[in-house]
C-alpha cells in the first residue's frame, strides 16, 4: 500500500496538513462567506426596508448614518440602533 513505503514523520505531516485543509473548507471558509454576505446585508440597507434586530423586533428602516440606523417599530415609535445589530427576517435570503 502507498502509505506503507512514507516515513512516519511524513505521514504526521500529511495528515496534519489533511486536518488543516478539512477544518479550512469545512468551518473556516464558510463562516468568512457568511460574514461578508451579512455585511453587505447591513451596508445594502435603505429607507423602507424591513428587518429584525438581534432581540427579534420586526422594525422597518428609516434612515442609516454610518454604523447607526433609526428603525421605526410602530407608527410613531423610532429608536436608534446599530447597524450590526439588524438581520433579514425569517425567510428571507441574503
């Protein structure tokens, strides 16, 4: 068998380098995509849009100023929020 003729200390490195490919394509790489797929969720957003905060509030956007963005909850109810803290709704893609 191939694995019969490598060096032991060779065969540690292979697999070693096997575990790092496998945690990369696996947890890494992903996790990088999703991020950079909700921060272009938060930097997309406009006047008019809806969204949840982290809490789960349902909230329509008002307006965005940097980092921060004034959400409207109810007719005549508007708080300041931070971007960050804004995700689509349920059923929505990003």
């Amino acid at each position: 068998m191939f694995l019969l003729d490598i060096p032991n200390s060779l065969k540690t490195v292979i697999m070693l380098v096997l575990v790092v490919a496998v945690f990369y394509f696996f947890l890494i790489r992903p996790q990088s995509q999703q991020a950079k797929k909700e921060a272009a969720y938060r930097d997309g957003l406009r006047k008019g849009d809806r969204a949840m905060t982290a809490g789960g509030i349902h909230v329509t956007i008002v307006s965005v100023e940097g980092p921060y963005a004034t959400v409207e909850l109810a007719p005549g109810t508007r708080v300041k929020v931070q971007t960050a803290t804004l995700q689509p709704l349920p059923g929505t893609r990003v």
